[in-house]
C-alpha cells in the first residue's frame, strides 16, 4: 500500500495532532477516568465499552475533529 502524497506532506509538516483512539481493554478505565468517566459511572465490561465508544463517538464529531487538524 502507498502513501498519498498530500497525506505524506501533512504528516511531515502539518500542523495538527494524530488521533490515536484506540487502547488495550486493561488501559481503558484509566482512558475513561481521564476522559472523566470513573468506574463507578459504569457497571461491568459492557457499559464500560459503552463509554468508551461514547468517548470516541463525542470526539470525532467535534467540530475541531477535521482534516485541517487532524493529521
């Protein structure tokens, strides 16, 4: 698979952040507690599953959440 060169160029002097939204299971109560989630806002694995797909969804459609950012 190659590089789109624009993509390259961005990655190498945009600016902007990398979005890096994923985790192991065992680093996510500590994303969420980060985040503002504790773990007694949850209860179990799938409401903590939950939260965290609510993190993400929250993040992404953030308006700020664009190419123009985002690298």
């Amino acid at each position: 698979m190659g590089y789109d060169k624009a993509q390259l160029e961005q990655m190498n002097s945009g600016k902007g952040f990398i979005a890096a939204l994923d985790q192991s299971g065992g680093s996510t109560p500590k994303a969420l507690s980060l985040y503002g989630v504790e773990p007694s806002d949850y209860n179990g694995d799938e409401e903590m599953f939950k939260a965290v797909h609510d993190m993400r969804a929250r993040i992404i459609l953030a308006e700020d959440f664009t190419s123009d950012k985002v690298i």
